[in-house]
C-alpha cells in the first residue's frame, strides 16, 4: 500500500515583493512540510564559476561575466551549462545538494515517458492532463498525483537510467524535497535535448512542447536575454524554508537556428524571492550574450 507522500503539508503563501515574484508565488507554491517562518539568509562561501571550451577566449571572458554577475550575491549558487556548438561548459559548486522544489517535475515527466515507453503505449488522456498542469502552470496536485502513480521504484528506475546518480528522493516521499544537483539537471536537460537510448524523439519532443509553452509568470530565470530566434524551454523551482532562506532554480534548454546549448542554476540562502530571480537572471544574460557574441576575428 502507497504511504501518503504529501501529507502534513501546506503550501507556501508569504508573497515576495515584485509583482512578477507574487503571481509567480501564487500560481504554484511548492508543497513541502510545514515551514517556521524565514531566519536571515547566511553569506555563501565565495566561489569561482570555470569554463572550457573549444574557444578558449569564450571560456574566459564567460568565465569572468558570470563571476561578475555573482558579485555582491548573499545566495549560495551552483551553475552548470553545455553548448554543443562551441563545446563550452561552465561548473560552480555543481554537485551541491539542494531542494528541488518544482524542478522535479521534469524528471516526473521523464519517469512517466520513460515508464510508457517500455509497456509500448501512449500517454492516457487524463496523464496527458497533469503533465501538461504540472510542466505548463507548475501545478502541485497534477505533480503529487503523477508522483503517487509511478512511485518511488519507477522514479529511482529512471534516474539511474538518466545517470542521476546524485539525485535521491525524499526519505518520506516529499517530492519538493527531492535532492538535485546543477550536474545532475544538466545531464537531464541533455538527454532532452538530444537523442539518446532513454528517451525516445517522440517523448523529448513531448518534454520540449510542455517546456516551451510555460505561462508567461513563470518564464523568468534563465530565459532572461535569449536571442530573439531561439526556441526557449524552461522550468523554474522556488520553495521558502526556515533554514537557508528562499530556493530559487531555473532549468533551461535553448534551441532552433544555431542555438544548442542548456544552463542549470540553482540557488539557496536569497532572502527573498526577486532575489533569488535576480541572481540567475544576472548569470543567464551573461551566458546568452557571450555565447551569442561574434567568434572573435569574425568578419561583418
């Protein structure tokens, strides 16, 4: 018999401060157990984001925007990004563990797919109805009713399938506690965005439209400065606790034309929500500009 896996739980409703942080608060709270109210964020240990890539002048100047834009930041960030066309990755603190929040949805969309895939069938209407609540408008009890469908088994099935190997569920079945790391969203993110033998064309496309077609109130984080001609895929996260102020996370995956590339930036310790924003969108207008910037000695 299923224990229950989101009771004793409320939803969080302390609005931030913006306009866009509220309506983005109300749309869809993270369930997770009961919260104390928020004690003072702690300064984070001082940390340098590192590069590669097939350019070794995009490495650096990457490199030094995204410090920069860490600059001041009370938050405790960890950052992780790959761009195919250049080979670029960047890392800051990328296997740190935190509360996933709402961004355990996708890997909830995995599981489901990936579950289908191997009984050969298509998704029911009423599964098709969650995921696209739960990706779509970030939507708690489509996300808590698929989580109790598939189970623990299923879910842990899938990460090892995905090499998520320092993902690990909830002792007590909370899915917005589930412990990510950026290295372990990016390798998602990866298996989205490009063939591959656990997810079939036909569900990384499913994953790309649901992404794709995020309301607008929950559109910011990483999407902040994409080139105008790339299709944006996104999924953000934001859970307020009594320790380690406000998470704030934001997946997202950038494609069409000559754009391939994903960013993960996941943050604690944000004393608010907007600050939480704020810090990615800070980092994510630094990796859309420089890795949309002319290759150096390119000619007009």
């Amino acid at each position: 018999m299923d224990k229950p896996t989101m009771g004793r739980h409320r939803r969080i409703t302390q609005p931030p401060r913006s306009t866009l942080a509220t309506k983005a608060a109300l749309a869809a709270g993270v369930l997770v157990p009961t919260i104390a109210s928020v004690g003072s964020a702690h300064a984070a240990t001082p940390q340098a984001a590192i590069c590669t890539s097939d350019r070794p002048e995009l490495a650096d100047k990457l490199s030094e925007d995204i410090n920069s834009a860490l600059e001041g930041s009370a938050a405790t960030t960890a950052i992780s990004l790959h761009d195919r066309t250049t080979n670029t990755t960047c890392t800051l603190d990328a296997d740190r563990h935190f509360d996933s929040a709402s961004t355990v949805k996708v890997t909830v969309l995995g599981t489901l797919l990936w579950d289908a895939q191997k009984d050969d069938r298509a998704l029911t209407q009423e599964e098709k109805d969650h995921a696209t609540a739960m990706i779509t408008k970030s939507d708690n009890d489509a996300t808590t009713a698929l989580w109790k469908q598939l189970g623990a088994d299923k879910i842990n099935g899938f990460l090892h399938a995905a090499g998520m190997t320092n993902t690990t569920l909830d002792s007590e079945g909370h899915w917005g506690l589930t412990q990510i790391t950026a290295n372990d969203e990016e390798k998602l993110l990866q298996l989205v965005t490009h063939s591959n033998p656990v997810l079939s064309d036909d569900s990384r496309a499913y994953i790309l439209k649901l992404t794709g077609e995020v309301i607008p109130s929950q559109r910011w984080g990483t999407p902040a400065g994409a080139p105008s001609d790339a299709q944006v895929h996104v999924k953000n996260g934001w859970l307020e606790r009594a320790t380690n102020g406000w998470r704030v996370h934001s997946l997202g995956a950038f494609t069409g034309g000559d754009h391939d590339y994903t960013i993960t930036v996941l943050s604690q310790d944000n004393a608010t929500m907007d600050d939480g924003i704020a810090n990615i969108e800070g980092i994510a207008r630094a990796v859309h500009e420089n890795l949309n910037a002319p290759a150096s000695g390119a000619q007009s």
